[in-house]
C-alpha cells in the first residue's frame, strides 16, 4: 500500500484561527451548549469562514475556523470579535480561561 498523499488543491492561503476555552467544571456543559448553539454559528454567519470544528476534552473545548484568506481573517477581527467576544465575557465574566491562535495551512492531505 503507498503512503503517497495528495495535496488538496485551494487550500494555501486558508489560515486556521483556533480558540481554546479552558473552563471551570461547573460551567462546561452550559459553555459549550452556548458556543455549538449560538456563538459558532454567529461567527460562521459573518461570511468570513469556512467552517469551524468544535471538539473537547474534559474541561478544555477548542473550536477551530478555517477562513479562506488572511484578508478574512482579519476582516473578522476588525468588524466582529469585538461584539462576539464581548457576547461571551457578558456571559460568562468568570471561570473561562481563553487563548487564540491563528494557524496559516501549509498542506492539506488526502488518501490517493
């Protein structure tokens, strides 16, 4: 069997924008109920992402959105995370520890 991967073309330029929420125990169920709910699909209906990943361990829930350029990206953090972050912290003002990170995509592969 090859171990041969195909590059899936389109994807250079996408860049990754990754938010970990570590979150107190009494609290995860209700924050990631409202971030799968409501605030993931806030974010994707600004226009400036491609989809986002939801996925968790234990207390730690990391949702990944891929945008398509770097150009949306920050279109995002400038006409957006403003309102959507302060969504969050009006909600949630204690017991959330949240780290952003942003991840350009070199490669994408796919079985042959």
């Amino acid at each position: 069997m090859s171990h041969d991967r195909k590059f899936k073309e389109g994807s250079r330029g996408q860049v990754v924008y990754e938010i970990t929420a570590r979150m107190e125990p009494e609290l995860a169920e209700e924050f990631t109920a409202f971030m799968v709910e409501k605030h993931v699909p806030d974010l994707l209906a600004t226009g400036h992402f491609a989809s986002a990943t939801v996925v968790q361990s234990n207390r730690t829930l990391r949702i990944s959105y891929i945008a398509l350029s770097s150009e949306d990206l920050r279109a995002y953090l400038e006409k957006h995370a403003p309102r959507l972050r302060a969504e969050v912290v009006e909600r949630f003002p204690n017991g959330l520890q949240i780290e952003r990170t942003e991840w350009n995509v070199v490669a994408v592969l796919a079985p042959r």
